[in-house]
C-alpha cells in the first residue's frame, strides 16, 4: 500500500464516538457518532445503535445535531436530543417502531434523564423571558444587559433566561415545570421512588460572578419546599441517589475559603 500524505479533504472520513448508552435489557448500545462536514463547514452528529453482541451499527437518526440518545427504563423509547431551527428540541423514539415525537418546551433542552419507572423524564430548559410586544425601536434596540462574568458561548450565542426544570409525562404527554426563578439548575437526578430529585444549583447572591461554585438541593417532584443538602461545592457534577434513596454522591471540592 503506497503512504500518502494527508490531504485537507480526509477530515470527513475521519469520525467520533461518545455518549455510548447500554439498553436496559444489555442488548444494544447508543452512542452520538460526530463527523467533520466540509460543505456545512462544521461538525455534524447523530444517533448510532448496534448490538453489543457485535453487528453492523446503524444509523438511528439522520442528524445533523443530534445528541444525548437515553433509553427508556421499560425498553418502549430512546429520547434525544435534536438541533431543529437552532434550537435544541427533545424527541421521544418509540423502539417498537413509528415516528418520533417531539416534545414541544418553552426554551432549548440541555439535559434529559428518564424516570426509575419509565413513566417521566426531568428535562432542564433554558427559559427567556417574552420580550414586550412593541414597535418602539428605543426598547426593540435597547441595549443587552449581561449580568455576571460569562456573557455569551459559541454555539449559543448571548446568555439570557435560566436553566430551570420541567418534568414530562409520557402517558399523557403533558409537560410540567418544576423550578423556577433568578437562578440555574442543572445536572437533575431522581430519586428510585420517583418523588425526588436532586440537582445542583447556586441561589445564592454571589450566582452572577462566582458562577464555579454550586450547592446541592433536593427538590420534591410533586411540588413543594427544596431543601439544601450540599454547599459550595465547585466542580460538581454526576449527583446519583443509592438504591435505598438515602445517600446521594457526587463528584466535587469542597469550598476552602469559607464564604
């Protein structure tokens, strides 16, 4: 075989795996495949299954933004996460076959994690306040105002609205929103008995500036008062309640210097 150099078109051969998903019943695995399209001049991304047993993958969407594939506790779903109009929308796949439904939320969806019982996801979406319906151009062009350190991300644009959480029933396919307020919620985790869930989030006044730094809540699904139950913890992520739902762990620094 004769070595070549590459050459700047091979790039789109070039292809990457992550967010690999095992079904529950061990049979299959999802992942997001990510490809380099020279003609978009951009990454694109979609769903691919196989059996774990070994087989030809599959493409079980067509892209070009989809991502976070998760299978449904009871094996009836895969949810993802599809980029439609720039906008990131949740779809619910029946794996008995039929088209995807979309799950229709007031703002970009970040996150999803299905129920124990399989009957509801948590979702986290990015909620903007509706601008005032007018011509005036004085309040049509008046100036952005960015509060805190972080003022805009690629592929985002400007940062406005806060990430709150919203639960979706699938029998009845209604959509409900859980938290609310001056403040960002993330990285939602349930409960095994489903009236919990624990998520990070920084209510504090420091939240604009200091925005490395998080506290751990547990909030009721069905409404309620949420309780603190970590504080000042930087690098958080990954939160998981223990089978019986007494422990949640995490992953994290404490705070050291004591605010």
């Amino acid at each position: 075989m004769e070595n070549k150099a590459p050459q700047a078109g091979d790039l789109s051969i070039l292809r990457w795996a992550g967010d690999a998903q095992v079904s529950p019943d061990g049979g299959q695995v999802a992942w997001v495949e990510t490809a380099l399209d020279l003609e978009l001049d951009r990454p694109v991304a979609n769903i691919m299954v196989a059996p774990c047993a070994g087989g030809v993958p599959r493409h079980f969407t067509e892209g070009p933004g989809d991502s976070a594939p998760r299978w449904s506790p009871d094996g009836r779903y895969l949810a993802y996460v599809s980029v439609i109009d720039d906008s990131p929308v949740l779809h619910l796949a029946p794996l008995a076959g039929g088209a995807p439904l979309r799950v229709n939320t007031p703002g970009p969806v970040s996150f999803v994690s299905w129920s124990a019982s399989g009957d509801s996801l948590v979702l986290v979406v990015t909620v903007i306040a509706d601008k005032p319906a007018t011509d005036d151009p004085r309040v049509k062009n008046a100036p952005k105002l960015v509060r805190g350190m972080a003022n805009r991300l690629d592929g985002r644009g400007y940062l406005a609205g806060r990430d709150q959480l919203f639960i979706y029933t699938v029998e009845d396919r209604s959509l409900r929103q859980l938290t609310s307020g001056d403040y960002d919620h993330r990285q939602p985790c349930w409960s095994p008995d489903g009236t919990r869930i624990a998520c990070f989030s920084d209510r504090t006044r420091h939240r604009n500036d200091d925005w490395m730094f998080s506290d751990l809540w547990l909030i009721p699904t069905a409404g309620g008062r949420s309780r603190k139950v970590a504080s000042r913890v930087s690098e958080a992520t990954g939160p998981l309640f223990s089978p019986d739902g007494k422990r949640i762990a995490f992953v994290g620094q404490s705070d050291l210097r004591g605010r």
